[in-house]
C-alpha cells in the first residue's frame, strides 16, 4: 500500500507539496519531531539549507528504522524559526528533498515558531507515514 497523493484542477498547483494524501490499510508510523542534532546530540550546520538537510535526514533514517521510505510519507510539518527566510531559500530547501526523498510528496504545511526545543535549530521536521 502506497499513499495517494490528489491534487485537484481546481486548486493552485503544488509546488512540493501535495493538497491532499489518502491511504488505506498499512502501518501507520508518527515521527518525531527531528533537528539538526549529530548523534551527539549537537545541532550542526550554520545555515537553514544545512540544517533542513540534517533534519530531513534524521526524519528519513527513523522511518527507514521503522520499515518505511520517502514514499511512504503521508504528512510533514515543518516548523522554521524564520518563514521569510524557508520562503527565501525554497528554491535551494526543494532540491534537497528532492534529492534525499525524491518527488512523491506529502501533504505539507510550514508553520513559524518562536524557537525550538534546541535554541541553535532552525528547523524542525515531523511526520506521519503509512507502511505496508
């Protein structure tokens, strides 16, 4: 079982997003939330392109531990400490998904915080994936 992604006409288009994901049967998987953190727990990366890079990565490797892939994710919030700068660097942020999950895309939303749990992070990931 894969989800499925829609993306009504009527809509604007998706650009790195998908509107809406369905799936039935499968494994649902939560994900925790995931920073920039080493496994020392050290956040690295100076940059908001770094440290999505780094996040994405942990998220992916907890749902690889969970039996998943990229496609298996169904939905991803991202949390960022400065949205004009997620918006800024979209462009650079889409590469890098595209290059560690590929173009099945989840159902998104990107939400401003204040800060996060780890005052160096920017960014913080969460998901939520069905597995066969």
């Amino acid at each position: 079982m894969s989800p499925e992604r829609i993306n009504p006409a009527e809509l604007s288009p998706p650009k790195g997003f998908s509107h809406a994901v369905t799936a039935t049967g499968g494994r649902l998987v939560f994900l925790a939330g995931q920073t920039a953190l080493d496994g020392a727990g050290k956040v690295v990366g100076d940059t908001l392109p770094e440290q999505f890079e780094r996040a994405l990565t942990n998220l992916l490797t907890a749902l690889a531990a969970a039996g998943g892939a990229p496609a298996d994710l169904a939905r991803v919030t991202v949390y960022a400490v400065d949205v004009a700068a997620y918006r800024e660097h979209a462009r650079e942020l889409g590469r890098i998904w595209r290059t560690l999950a590929g173009r099945d895309f989840p159902a998104m939303a990107v939400i401003g915080v204040v800060r996060l749990w780890d005052e160096q992070a920017m960014v913080e990931l969460d998901g939520i994936a069905v597995v066969d």
